[in-house]
C-alpha cells in the first residue's frame, strides 16, 4: 500500500520546527532528564504538528492520520540529525 503523504502539512510542520529552532535552539526538543544522554521528547514534536494542522484552513478536513505520521517521522529524522551533527561538532 502506498504511503499517504501531506506535501504542505509537511511543509508547514517544518517551518514551524525551524522558527523553534531559531528561536529556543535544539535543546528545546529534547528531554532533560531521562536515561539516556539526548532523547527528543515527543511533546514538543507534536506542538510542532498541531501547530502546522491548525494552519491549515479552517474549511479543510483533517488530513489523513497516516500522513500525521509520516508527518511526525520525517520531524524526528530532521531533529536526529540535527542533534548527530551537534554531537560529532562537539566531538561526543
């Protein structure tokens, strides 16, 4: 079965996610405490996406709940690398 994909729900969940990022940095995505050393805490990924949803007009429906998620996916795998490319900068 094909994957469902949103283009301007993920467009709009990006541009979101880089004023955060602008604005509150990448620590403000992930967990302060917790097990392990950087966990991205999945609260703050989803303001990112209900905020992209409410943008969306108010006459549109919902998009499909399978590209939410692909959606939310594609915000962790950016916010992966960004936090990989901040650890080898450092040199962790």
């Amino acid at each position: 079965m094909a994957d469902i994909i949103d283009l301007t729900l993920l467009a709009d969940a990006r541009r979101y996610l880089q004023k955060l990022l602008d604005t509150r940095g990448l620590t403000y995505f992930l967990k302060k405490e917790g097990n392990r050393l950087f966990q991205i805490e999945p609260a703050k990924v989803e303001l990112v996406i209900r905020t992209a949803l409410r943008s969306k007009k108010r006459a549109q429906t919902r998009p499909p709940e399978q590209a939410v998620e692909h959606c939310r996916t594609e915000l962790r795998r950016e916010l992966i690398r960004r936090v990989a490319s901040a650890m080898l900068q450092t040199g962790l």
